[in-house]
C-alpha cells in the first residue's frame, strides 16, 4: 500500500476506533490520545466520518445496547492505513534525525 499522509486528526479517529465508538467518545478519545492538542468539532469530526466510511476505512455498527446513536468501528483497511502512516511516520523521524545528528559534528 503507497503510504497516505493522514492528518492529526484523521489519525486519531481511526486510533480510537478500535472498538466501536460513537462520535462523543471519539471526540473524547482522540483529545486524550493526543494529550488534548487534537479537539475535535462536532462538524470537522461527523465530515470526517462520513469520509472514512465512504474510503471503507471505518464502518458503522448497530448501537450496543439498542441505542439510536451512531457508532463506528475500525475495517481491516483502515488498520492497514494506520500500519503504512506508522511506517511512514518512522521513516520521516529516523531520517530527521540522521540529519540532525549530522549537523552536531
């Protein structure tokens, strides 16, 4: 899979969707995650959402406990985009600091 640069908040959606969530405990989620850089808004996230079922990254589930809100889960897919963003997300400091290191002699 070619890597795909995710965003923060991207990133932290599909972080948190390894059991399914609705869109407040996502929210809540990925602000705890991040250590409370990545605040999602309501609109920015349900967009988001919308995009990543639309990519097959995420799916909607049946609420547990019969409830009307919407919860999603992470797809096999987007586990995949998560692994090729940490390879990439790797690769991106080992060569920064390769060069910076270089720069101290």
């Amino acid at each position: 899979m070619e890597p795909i640069a995710l965003t923060e908040a991207v990133f932290y959606i599909l972080l948190s969707l390894g059991e399914p969530l609705h869109g407040y405990g996502i929210m809540q989620n990925a602000e705890a995650l991040s250590n409370g850089r990545v605040r999602l808004a309501a609109g920015t996230l349900y967009g988001a959402l919308g995009t990543l079922v639309d990519k097959g990254w995420i799916e909607e589930v049946p609420a547990s406990g019969g409830g009307r809100k919407r919860e999603y889960r992470i797809t096999a897919a987007g586990r995949s985009v998560v692994e090729a963003e940490l390879a990439r997300l790797r690769e991106l400091l080992e060569n920064g600091e390769r060069v910076v290191e270089g720069w101290s002699r």
